[in-house]
C-alpha cells in the first residue's frame, strides 16, 4: 500500500491513469499541465505534475517549467483534499489553497478532471496516511 505523496503513490495514480480507457479518450484534446506543490508534510515537501496531452495523462515527481495550473496547498490540507473529507473548492476559499496560472483550462477540461477524480478514488483505497486526521 503506497504512502500519500510517496514515489510509489505517484507510480500507483500513473498506472491508474494510463490503464483508464475513459480518460485516455478524454486527453486526446489540447495540453494541459498541472503542478501540485504540497509544503510542510512528514518527510517535506513534495512536488508533482499532471501531464495531459495526446491521449495520455501521466503523474511525474518533481516541478514542470512550465505549468498551465499551479496549486500549492500544506500537507494538512493536501491530505483532506485526497481523502475526501474536504474538498479543493473548499480549501480555495478557506485560502489553504493557493491557485495559479490559467484557471480557464481547468473549467474547459470539467470532463477530464471528473475523470481523474475517479481514478484518485481507486488509488484511495489503497493509500495509506489517508485515514489519520490531519494534524
């Protein structure tokens, strides 16, 4: 069972993502980019992207040059988020989540973003540090 944010996590939501018919279809449109940047978690911080272009999604370790959307959330907040007991909307207007870059794309791309949320949830299941409340 992979920890949150952990190399193997990021390898499980790849995997989950590429063996998804649905979002393969959904990522044929124009490219989207994607960096979350997690601060102040147990083993420090931790930045991700979302790469979505040419019928692909891929989950990638590590900072993008050049992101479309950037969020930046504390690991409190970022494990709510993946758990399911809050949600991103939620957190923006708490302010625990800072968004940037052109939000359009996001609106655009509702269908492929509701796409991944459901393969988050299958790799939900098998994520541990998900369960304990944020400290």
């Amino acid at each position: 069972m992979p920890a949150f944010l952990s190399d193997a996590w990021l390898r499980a939501l790849d995997d989950a993502a590429r063996s998804d018919e649905r979002l393969a279809d959904l990522a044929s449109g124009p490219e989207l980019v994607v960096q979350q940047e997690v601060v102040g978690g147990p083993g420090g911080d931790v930045t991700y992207h979302v790469r979505i272009a040419e019928g692909a999604v891929r989950f990638v370790a590590g900072p993008v040059a050049e992101a479309d959307v950037r969020f930046r959330q504390d690991h409190a907040t970022a494990v709510g988020i993946a758990s399911g007991r809050s949600s991103a909307q939620r957190a923006f207007m708490a302010g625990a989540l800072q968004v940037g870059g052109d939000l359009r794309m996001l609106v655009d791309r509702g269908d492929l973003l509701a796409a991944l949320t459901d393969v988050f949830a299958r790799v939900r299941a098998a994520t541990t540090d998900l369960d304990q409340p944020p400290p």
